[in-house]
C-alpha cells in the first residue's frame, strides 16, 4: 500500500501546484481562501478560518472546544442543535434536542424563602404549586428539602457549562453532568435541583440519602419526575442525579412512572 500511498500523494501535489497557478491567474480564489498540499506532507494546510469539522465517512467526530463569540460551545456530533418549540412544558430537550437561545418562560414566580436555599429561585406558577405541596409532604414525613436551583436562561447555561469545562479541563467530562446551552431542562422553568440544609451547595450529596429516596418515590404524586435515574446514563447522557426533577404534571408523571422508560424517552415518544 505505501507505493500506492507515494503515488497518489505525487498526484496531489502536482493538482494542487495545477490549481494555484490557475487561481493566480484569474487572480485569486472565489472563496477568498486556498487549500495548499506542502511536498512530504499528506494533509492539507488549511488557512485561518476555514471551517474544520467536516466529518470524514466513516469516521466520528472528536469533542471539540470550539466555541462562537458569544462564548457558547459548540455542540458535539453526539449533541447537534435542533430547536425545540418554546412554551411546550414536555418538549424532549436533552443532548440532542435543544431549546432557541431566545426561550424564556412567559410568567415565572419566586420560590418562597422558606422553601429555597438559595435565594430568587424562580419556576413557572404551576410547577411552583406542585412543587410546595411536595415539599410539604416531605416535610410532614420528616424530610425537609430546599430549592437550590431552579430556572436558568440560556446566557446563565453558557456561564454554567463553560465553568465545568475550566474545572475539568474537558468538554466530554463536563458534559456528563452539565448540559450544554439550550439543552438544559432548566430553560423550560419547570426544572429544579434539590438540596438539604447539612449538605448546602453539595447536590453530590443528596446521593444514597433518605430524602432522595422519598424523592424518587413520591416526586410523580405531585408532578415531578426524577430527569436521570440511577443507572441510565447510556441513555439520558448524564450521571445519576436524585436532586434534579422536573414538572411534568400529575397524569404525565405517572405514565412515565408505569412505563418503565426514563422521562426523556417517554418525552421523545409522545
């Protein structure tokens, strides 16, 4: 194969000497740019600013850094952008489907002090009804939970995904427990995460704890669906998180329960 591989670079190098001279003399490309071959190299050196993510048959595309002006990164072959409608609470946003950067809830109110660890919470008013009758009933079983987080606008999402890549120095890793830009069931304000006050700002910890396992078995009495359950990240693309439930309503969340299937499969299927 090397001879075949020597033969076929000499071709190259003489098109592309062919071309060069044919672009000098109608005076420059019509892209503005030109792809040169250097003798005794098989790659193209592609100038500043030539997109470079076109995918090869037959081979996947690699997590890249690559980021727009606004700061947001952009998306992995495993995460393309395809916009979701806004003000629909049950759209399947996930790592392939994601909101328009402009989608913001039309009403959302402030999660009550009592109710919330960090302050000026806030989720749309029918997934904040739900949600302080679930707390009440955790608290009445002896299980008092807070709001650490709840509604998250798109330009919050880019800080946030952005922060995790710095911590782990990977878009790949960081992806596993934060989404990208618009992929984030936060945007729709029906989305929180849950804390306890001996944990704080630690949701890691709300890991293997009495009140996530309440959670998990009661969240759907009022509503709320737990988004990536124990043991499921091959399918919902995240890291088991018992903190993070979403609003769904009471019928949905019981449909999803009996089904088996995680809320974002049950979603994508409706």
């Amino acid at each position: 194969m090397r001879p075949y591989i020597g033969y076929m670079h000499r071709v190259l190098v003489v098109l592309a000497a062919g071309f060069a001279l044919m672009a000098s003399a109608c005076g420059g490309s019509a892209s503005g740019g030109s792809i040169t071959i250097v003798p005794g190299d098989s790659s193209p050196t592609i100038p500043p600013g030539t997109p470079t993510n076109t995918l090869v048959p037959g081979e996947t595309a690699a997590p890249t850094s690559t980021a727009d002006s606004a700061g947001t990164p952009a998306p992995t072959a495993t995460e393309r952008v395809e916009p979701l409608p806004c003000g629909d609470i049950l759209v399947p946003v996930g790592k392939q489907l994601a909101l328009p950067s402009d989608c913001a809830p039309s009403t959302t109110m402030v999660v009550p002090g009592e109710y919330s660890w960090q302050p000026g919470q806030e989720l749309i008013p029918e997934a904040l009804d739900a949600l302080i009758s679930l707390l009440e009933a955790a608290r009445t079983d002896g299980y008092e939970m807070f709001v650490e987080s709840a509604y998250r606008s798109y330009s919050t999402q880019v800080g946030t995904f952005n922060y995790w890549v710095s911590y782990y120095g990977s878009e790949a890793e960081a992806a596993r427990i934060s989404a990208r830009p618009g992929h984030s069931e936060h945007q729709l304000g029906t989305t929180l995460d849950l804390t306890v006050a001996r944990n704080g700002t630690n949701l890691d910890a709300f890991v293997g704890t009495p009140e996530a396992a309440w959670v998990r078995d009661n969240a759907w009495r009022f509503g709320y669906v737990v988004s990536y359950p124990e043991g499921m990240e091959a399918v919902t693309g995240y890291v088991w998180e018992p903190w993070h439930i979403r609003y769904v309503g009471e019928d949905v969340a019981r449909e999803i329960r009996e089904s088996g299937l995680t809320p974002g499969e049950f979603l994508a299927r409706r």
